[in-house]
C-alpha cells in the first residue's frame, strides 16, 4: 500500500524547523498569500536575512516591502552594503525597520553615509545580539567607513556593549583610540577580532593592554596592526 504525502499534510512544527534553513527573501517569494495556513506560519517563524552582492534593487525592495509585516521576526541580519545597483543597502533597510530581535548581526564592506546614525542608534538599543561582525576591504584605501562612523561603531562595541554580546569582529581600519581614554562597563566579550590601524604614535603593541584589562572574559583575540607609515603591519592571535 502507498501512502502519498503532500507538503500540506506535514505539520506545522515541521515548517517552522524547514524555514530556519532558507533566506527571508525566498521564503516571501515563494510562501506569501499562498494560503491562509502559510500566512499564519509566515507570522511565526524566525527570519534570517541575507543579501549578497549579487542581488537586486527590486528583490531589496520586495523584502523591504514584506519586512514591514515581519521586522520582528529577523533574528540574523548578513548584509552587503553594495549589490548590483544599490548602495548603503544597510542604512536602507534600518531607515524602514526595527530590527528588534537581532541575535546575530554582519555587515560586508559598509559605507557611510548621512543615515549611518540610524544603524548604530539601533545596535546600541539592542537587547538580544550575541554576535556582530563588521568586514571591510583589506585596503585601507578601498575601505569605506569615514573616521566618525568607525569611532562610533568602535565605542559602541568596545566601551559599552551590550552584556548579551559574546564575539564581536571590528574587521576595520580604525586606531581604537578611545578605548584607552574612556572608562568601559564589565563586558561578557569572549571572542574578539580588530585592526588597529593609524600612525606610530596612536597605535602600537601597547595598544592592547586596554583590552585585555577590560575584557576579562575574552578567550580569543585576534588583533592585525597596520601602520600609515610603514609597509609593515603585524597579526596577533
């Protein structure tokens, strides 16, 4: 005897644990209005959203359009800052939504722009990131983070994190300056990645000990220092 199957007779439970593996943007694509039932399961499932280089300012805008109905629900954010034909697709999407229960956060190769405050207001008001990555260009010159964002993102994570945040990746040319000048809060960092990037006398191996005085929970560090006046720059683990 065969029995047949149908994807509508699977439960419930099943989909939301199937959803988990696949983009926001797909699911919108290939699950809106396509019955009352799948609606109502749209409305609970967690929602991870990535968008790659090569995507499409109408699929932003699509997933924009639907995220209007569903912010609530992204629990990862895994963004490039330039596909196709947009730019500051971050600042873009932060300006329609409250991403207010991030658990993870990435940004890929972010530019700056005149909302950038927008982005950092609402990673300071988050309550439930664990991790925050932020990649740039190993070029200084093709990284394009202006001094005032980077010093921002700089003491948001470093000076006064949030206590739920565990690894964070500052994968950007900043001199970290502040960290040695501010007072910094007991932190729950355990994994840390940063360039100290600037001129030989705001950056050097003694550039650390801030961390490592007050980050006392950390149990990997990984730390690149470039200078702007020397070829030479030096990895640390």
């Amino acid at each position: 005897m065969i029995i047949n199957t149908r994807l509508e007779d699977l439960s419930n439970d099943i989909f939301f644990e199937i959803f988990d593996y696949f983009h926001a943007i797909d699911i919108f694509y290939a699950f809106t209005s396509l019955n009352s039932r799948f609606s109502l399961i749209l409305k609970s499932i967690r929602l991870h959203v990535i968008i790659f280089y090569r995507h499409y300012r109408r699929q932003i805008e699509f997933l924009s359009h639907h995220l209007k109905f569903h912010s609530n629900q992204v629990v990862s954010l895994n963004i490039h800052d330039q596909t196709r034909n947009q730019i500051n697709v971050i600042t873009f999407l932060f300006n329609q939504h409250q991403f207010l229960n991030l658990y993870s956060c990435i940004f890929f190769s972010m530019t700056s722009s005149s909302n950038s405050n927008v982005v950092l207001e609402q990673l300071s008001k988050s309550t439930k990131l664990v991790c925050f990555r932020i990649i740039q260009s190993d070029n200084a010159e093709d990284d394009n983070l202006n001094k005032c964002d980077a010093d921002k993102l700089s003491q948001l994570i470093l000076i006064n994190p949030s206590l739920t945040l565990r690894s964070a990746d500052l994968s950007f040319h900043h001199d970290h300056f502040s960290i040695s000048k501010k007072f910094i809060f007991r932190t729950n960092l355990t994994h840390l990645k940063l360039i100290f990037y600037g001129s030989l006398n705001r950056i050097c191996i003694y550039s650390l000990i801030p961390i490592l005085r007050r980050h006392s929970l950390l149990r990997y560090l990984h730390v690149i220092i470039k200078t702007t006046e020397l070829p030479l720059s030096k990895d640390i683990k």
